[in-house]
C-alpha cells in the first residue's frame, strides 16, 4: 500500500514549468465557466492541488490573471498577422478574408469568448489592453489600407472598422454565450459582411 502511494505521489510531481502550465490551463477553464469572481481556493480543489501550492507559482490572483491574459489574448495573435494586413502586393479583400478567417478560428472558442465577456462585466483592465493591442496592431493598419483604397471623399473612420469588426465577433457571441444556431462555416457570413463594408466606401473588390 505504501509503495503504491508513493508511485501515485511520484505520478503527481511535476516539473515547475509542467505545474505553472497545469495551472494556467485550469484557470483558463474555470474562470470561463463561472466568471472572473471565482476564488482561487475553489480553483485549486478543480485543479487538484492546494491552494498553498497555486500561490507558491502565482502571488496573487491578480498575477494568475495576468497569466491567463496571455494564454487565452495573447498567444493567440498570430505574429504575421499585421504583415497580412500590410502587403499591398494581395488585393485588400483578399487580405481581409485572410485575416478574419484565421482571427476567427482563433478566438470563436468558449474559453475565450467566456472570459472575454466576463472581464468585460467585471470591468476588468484586461479587455481594455487587449482590445487597445486589436486596435493599434491590427485595426489601425487596416483602416491604413482601407483609406489608401478609398476614395478622398469616402473615407472610413475606425468606429467603421469596428462595427465590422465587432459583428464578426458576435457571431462567435451568438455561438458561444448565447447558445444560439450559428452557420458551421461562418466564412461566408464574413465575406459577405465585408463586401458590404467594402461596398459602403466604393472599394471596388
């Protein structure tokens, strides 16, 4: 009996960055099913360790937070994604296709969609980094693009962009929060959500 517990105990130990890793991974599913007011205490039970143990790798909640942040935001921004957006040798609707068929796949998930509304309710400072770092990285040489097609008289501001943008993110809020039916392939929803915006400013496709 002692040998067997000692094994399980073995099976259990991991590596530091193996434990952080488990951690985060945790978080990321807790705090999406019951928001951003769930304790760490209630998080270290799901989790399977001691909340003493979450607080040896994260100080604070705040700073696991922090982690998260970056696991569901961050590492999800794909690197090559403002290099799409800026590549005038593509045509921009083609550009934009690109970019919101592969934006979409990756936040049209429950995790991040449930945190991100959570963190909007709470007010939390997370949604508004992340939505500055949309805006400056991704948005902002976009719209860049968008007037460089445009006629001078028909020129978009950024509030257009994100009405686009904020529509093609519903989608993923119809499927996800709200539990509603939503196409399977949303590309074609996207495509034609775009030509209307396209459309709107006289960009010829």
């Amino acid at each position: 009996m002692a040998d067997g517990m000692a094994l399980t105990a073995r099976r259990k130990r991991l590596a530091p960055e193996a434990r952080r890793e488990q951690i985060v991974d945790a978080a990321v599913c807790y705090f999406a099913e019951v928001g951003l007011a769930g304790t760490t205490r209630d998080l270290a039970k799901r989790a399977g360790i001691t909340q003493a143990l979450l607080y040896q790798y994260f100080g604070s909640k705040a700073e696991l937070l922090e982690a998260v942040f970056a696991r569901v935001y961050l590492d999800r921004m794909s690197p090559h994604w403002p290099g799409l957006i800026t590549d005038r040798r593509r045509p921009l609707r083609e550009r934009i296709l690109t970019f919101y068929a592969e934006y979409a796949g990756a936040i049209f998930s429950y995790e991040w969609l449930r945190i991100f509304m959570a963190a909007g309710l709470a007010g939390e400072a997370l949604n508004r980094r992340y939505l500055d770092h949309v805006r400056d990285v991704l948005l902002a040489p976009l719209l860049d693009e968008i007037r460089f097609a445009a006629r001078p008289d028909a020129q978009p501001e950024m509030e257009d962009l994100w009405n686009l943008h904020g529509g093609i993110i519903y989608l993923g809020i119809r499927r996800h929060i709200y539990h509603l039916p939503t196409p399977d392939d949303v590309m074609p929803v996207i495509e034609r959500a775009v030509d209307r915006f396209l459309a709107g400013f006289a960009i010829g496709q």
